[in-house]
C-alpha cells in the first residue's frame, strides 16, 4: 500500500491510505497438471487495490477572496467560491482477475480477465442555492457510487514459423459495463459539466445523453416530428420531453494484428474496432438543423424541399419559431444528430527491411534496419462527421466524465508518414 498527500484537502483529510496486494498461482506447475500435454502454461493471478484521486482545481477546501476592478480610485475585494473543509480523497476499489494460458507448442496463447472498479466519494462540481451567490461547489458525493466492469479477451497464434518466412496474428476483444448505482441525495440535474445533452441518472452509465426523440419529417409540410415521454407524436419540440438515450459505451472494443517475415522484410497491420455506441454530434445543432452563421454540412442534400418529399432533415429555416417549442438551436437536443459509431479503422502499417549482416562484419555498426509507417490510413464507419472515435477535449476531468460520446468540432485524427533508420553499434 501507500499513503499520499495532497494540499487540495485540509488538515483533516490531507493524506490518504491505499492499500493493494496481489497474488497469482501457476497451475501447470502442480502435479496434477503433469499428464496435461497439450497446455504449456497456465496462470491465475488476481489483485486488488483502493486508488486515491484529487483531481480537482487548487484552493477549494477553503474560501478564497480575489481583488477586483477599481472603485474610485480604491481596490474591491469579492469571493471566487464557496470553501469546503470537508473536501477529501475520492477512492476507487479495483479487482482484476486473469487466466493466462499458452499451448503444449506456444503457437497459441492468451488470456481472459475480469475487472471490477467500485468509486465511492466521488468529486464533483454540483449545483447550489443561487442565494450563495454562486451556481456550484465542489463536493464529494456521499453515498454515491459509479461501477465500471468488464471482461476482456486476447489470443495470439503463430500461424508459420519456417527459417525464411513467419506469420502471427493476433486480436483482442472487450466489454465494458458502466452503472451509475446511487448519486446519495442529489438529482441527475444537480451535477453539471460537459454539455447539456448529458446526465448521471441512476441505473444508467455516466453521461448518458438526454435527448428528445426524433421521429422523421412530415412529408406534406416538411416540419419534424418527436415523441413526447408518453411516445405519442407531437409536432412541438418540448425539453421536459428529453430521457436517457442511445449507447454511450460500445458493445464491444478491441483490434487485431498481423505480422509478416519474409527473410530481411517485415510487413506489419493493426485494425482497431468498436461495435454499438452511438456518438452524439453536437456541432450539428447549428449545421444540420437551425442554419446560423456556421457552415453547413452536405448532409443537408437530404432534407425535405417540397410536399411528398421523404427525407432524414426538415425543411431549412433561420428562425426557430418555425418549429413549434424551439426556443433556441443551442437548446435542440434531440436524436436527430445521434448517429451509429460503429467503426473499423487501419490504426497502424509498417513496412521495415533489415540490411544483411554481411555488410556489417567490420566496423561498429551491428545492423541497418530502414522503415514507413502509416497511422490512421483507411477508416470505415457510417458515422457522418469528423471522426468516430471521439478524442473528449475538454480541459476539466468533470466535462470529459459527462460527455464520453459527445462531438463538438473535434477534429479528426491525421493521418502521418513516418520514415526512419534504425542503426545498432
């Protein structure tokens, strides 16, 4: 275990103690394992931890006071928050179990795992009573609890493995499962953070988008059409009509490799994958639905132009009150910007050749291996925009916590060429 400090707590609740151990036992290594030919190696191994975290800004614990602008010819004093002294480490209790195995030959390897992470006390930024003067304080939410757990999957094989030539491949696969159990005694409205579009609502995973449903367009007038709670159509957009929605975390994670030898040249691939979310895209409230002074995207070739038209967008307007209830774009959170994030991308090719040794018998240079690699080459999703696979860009843990699958003008990840000698003495 371990003991840490840190200056974001007060006196009280300063140092933290987080224990860990772990164990593992080597199956093919008892007696009884002897007449097993066929399995070379067999391995349990388990472990369990408790993990601190102070991930929030310096000087909450207590009150502090700032300097403002000039007041004839004198200096102003405001406070910038509301001290909490009973501010102190969030924990999160970790359990991973794994079985490691390879066959008799150790062409064939792998291992399953399992994982179970429990975070109680979490930091949070909530919502207070506005006659403080302020919107939010940090907290720690007592009597609430996040669970993250999931199974994971990995096999490797050498499919040949002559003198001039060698192929492996390899792959891994995995699902997550995330539950928000308990928020203590606050509402999924009280904690803020990453977009409006986004909750934490009990029995469902953090940020989970909150969104009115979109039905289609009504092909005589081109107007939308949503499903109230009761899912009844209505032709009025309402807010208090928004409920949890679409698949913040895939099904199913992972990638596979190969990798080809053939005498000094190397050939090697890695595809990456996620099977079942769903990305929300939160640029496209001003792109692809009220049009403003952003760009508009090509999507909108398919909207509804004129009477009989069966179309994914509405009719094209500036002005909100052409949709009944619609107060402003900023507040049209509905699934019709929630797209499918299924995708399968080339992560990574490279192509290497090591020079003959032949050439390095003399002298101190041992070996000459030249490369390219390629990264982010071809990608494959029905996802319109950017990217599917979201890299979150807010700057506070909270946003990138509440908004795991939220989109908002995010680039999209380059492409890169990378060329390169390898030289050994």
């Amino acid at each position: 275990g371990r003991a840490d400090g840190s200056s974001k707590f007060g006196a009280d609740n300063k140092w933290g103690f987080f224990p860990s151990a772990s164990a593992a036992w080597i199956i093919t290594e008892e007696d009884f394992m002897k007449d097993i030919s066929w399995l070379r190696f067999l391995k349990l191994r388990a472990s369990y931890g408790i993990v601190g975290n102070a991930n929030i800004p310096s000087g909450e614990y207590y009150a502090r006071i700032s300097n403002g602008t000039q007041f004839i010819n004198t200096g102003t004093l405001h406070p910038e928050n509301i001290g909490n002294p009973d501010l102190k480490w969030e924990t999160m209790r970790n359990v991973d179990v794994a079985l490691e195995f390879s066959l008799k030959d150790n062409r064939i390897s792998g291992e399953i795992a399992y994982y179970r992470k429990t975070t109680v006390d979490q930091l949070i930024s909530s919502s207070i009573q506005p006659n403080t003067g302020f919107f939010t304080a940090w907290r720690n939410l007592d009597g609430g609890k996040i669970i993250n757990q999931g199974v994971e999957f990995s096999l490797n094989a050498k499919l040949i493995e002559k003198k001039d030539f060698t192929w492996t491949i390899g792959g891994n696969i995995s699902k997550n499962y995330n539950k928000v159990v308990s928020l203590g005694q606050l509402t999924a409205d009280a904690v803020s953070g990453g977009t409006n579009d986004t909750r934490i609502i009990p029995g469902y995973p953090v940020g989970t988008n909150f969104l009115v449903r979109y039905v289609g367009v009504d092909p005589n007038d081109g107007l939308p059409i949503w499903l109230d709670k009761n899912g009844k159509t209505t032709k009025t957009f309402s807010l208090d009509n928004r409920l949890p929605v679409g698949s913040v975390i895939p099904d199913f994670v992972g990638g596979f490799n190969s990798n080809w030898t053939y005498k000094g040249f190397e050939l090697g691939v890695l595809f990456t994958y996620a099977i079942g979310g769903n990305i929300y895209d939160g640029s496209a409230k001003r792109q692809d639905g009220i049009i403003t002074d952003w760009v508009m995207r090509n999507d909108l070739v398919d909207r509804w132009r004129k009477p009989g038209d069966i179309t994914k967008y509405p009719r094209l307007t500036m002005n909100t009150s052409t949709y009944a209830g619609l107060s402003s774009e900023w507040q049209y959170n509905s699934t019709m910007f929630l797209y499918d994030a299924d995708y399968l991308r080339m992560r990574e090719l490279t192509l290497s050749y090591n020079l003959p040794s032949q050439l390095f018998k003399t002298g101190r240079i041992r070996g000459v291996k030249v490369f390219a690699t390629g990264m982010n080459l071809l990608t494959f999703t029905k996802y319109p925009g950017g990217d599917p696979e979201i890299a979150r860009d807010f700057s506070d843990a909270q946003d990138r916590n509440m908004s795991p699958n939220i989109m908002y003008l995010t680039p999209p990840q380059q492409k890169a060429f990378t060329f390169g000698v390898n030289v050994n003495f």
